[in-house]
C-alpha cells in the first residue's frame, strides 16, 4: 500500500485530499502534515512514496523546503498542489524539484489521476499525459516583471508580502536582517516598487501568494 504525505497548513483542505486520494487510488496509506516541521518528522520516520504540498506553509519557505525535500528523497515524487497563480510558481517549483504542479481550482478527479501517473513511475506528469507542463490554472502574466527575480529574492518578496518583518524573513530563511533588506532593495528596483504594501498588492495580483495581505512597511 503506498504511503502519501499530505503538507498543507489548513486541516479542512488535507482531510479533503486525503478524501480524494483514497477513493482515486483504492487504498493509500496518509501522512497529514501542517508544515514543515512535521513534514520533516514524517520523512524522517516513514517510508513516503508521494508527497503532496501547498508550498505556502507557515514555517518555511515553499521553493525551499522543494530542494529540500528532493535532496532527502531523491526518488520521491513531489505534487505541488496550491493556490497560488500556475506561471510563475509553477515554473519555479518544478525547477527546484517538483513533480509536477496542480492548482487547487482543478477537480479532485484530475487531482487523482496525476497522482496515480506519479505512483506509476513518471517522473513529470502535466496535463494528463504531456509531460513536464504544469497544469494549466490561474496564471501570473509569462513576462512579469518577477520573472527577473532571483529564487531568493522570490522567497524574500513573498514572506514580506505576507506581513512578516526583516527579521522574521531572515529566521525562515537562515539569512541575517541586513541581507533580507538588500534583497528587498533589489526586489524594489526590479519591480519598481517603493513600498512593502505596494509589494503585497503586486504578490497578489501577480497570483505570488494565496490572499491579500498588505502590510505596513517594516
């Protein structure tokens, strides 16, 4: 029976999934994780043979825990499954080792069917059987200005848009406070932006974040 770890920070959406996977693969074994943390846990302990992951998580970095979860597990497929916008994460996810990604307006049915393409052996799965597209979903403009961004700077720009200090943004991503405010300087002259605020409303017009959530410059 394979084993599917669940990594997503609301409960409601993982006993949604775990729902839909069970029936779709007619017996699988869940792991629920609510973040990074105890995905870590999970990986650690148990054989995981496909991890399923909303990258916006509350402790780490998404693009990052990616790399980090295809140094330790290699072989493992990765399925990002999120809300945020297909383009520009999407590319980057897969980049950083993913599988293949699905945004969460698709069906539970579609959802299924990749994952059972994952289980088989595919290593990059899209839209049913072309690999290595991302499935198609809400989509951040293909020549968006962020796509002159640096992965970390990506990483920076997305934290900050989500209301978390310098210093919260350096402990997530194991960087000093200085080094998060050159990112920042950097981010404003690539997008041409001169305000956290003006930062979080292009994160979420851009699909760079799930919600809305514009913060005061720190």
């Amino acid at each position: 029976m394979p084993t599917v770890l669940i990594i997503d920070p609301q409960p409601v959406v993982r006993k949604g999934l775990g729902w839909a996977l069970q029936k779709a693969l007619h017996g699988v074994a869940l792991v629920e994780a609510d973040g990074a943390g105890a995905a870590r846990r999970a990986v650690r302990v148990r054989r995981i043979d496909l991890i399923v992951l909303e990258p916006d998580l509350p402790d780490a970095d998404g693009l990052r825990f990616i790399k980090e979860l295809r140094a330790q597990r290699p072989d493992t497929p990765i399925l990002v499954f999120s809300a945020l916008a297909a383009g520009e994460i999407a590319r980057r996810a897969v980049g950083a080792g993913a599988s293949a990604f699905q945004h969460k307006d698709a069906s539970l049915q579609a959802l299924g069917q990749m994952a059972r393409e994952l289980l088989a052996g595919h290593r990059r799965v899209g839209p049913v059987t072309e690999p290595p597209t991302p499935v198609p979903g809400p989509r951040a403009e293909p020549t968006a200005p962020s796509a002159t961004l640096s992965d970390r700077e990506l990483q920076v720009l997305r934290l900050l848009s989500q209301g978390r200090s310098a210093p919260e943004v350096a402990r997530v991503l194991s960087i000093s406070p200085k080094t998060v405010n050159t990112h920042r300087r950097h981010i404003y002259r690539k997008l041409g932006l001169d305000s956290v605020s003006a930062l979080a409303a292009y994160a979420f017009r851009h699909g760079l974040v799930p919600n809305r959530r514009v913060s005061s410059e720190r």
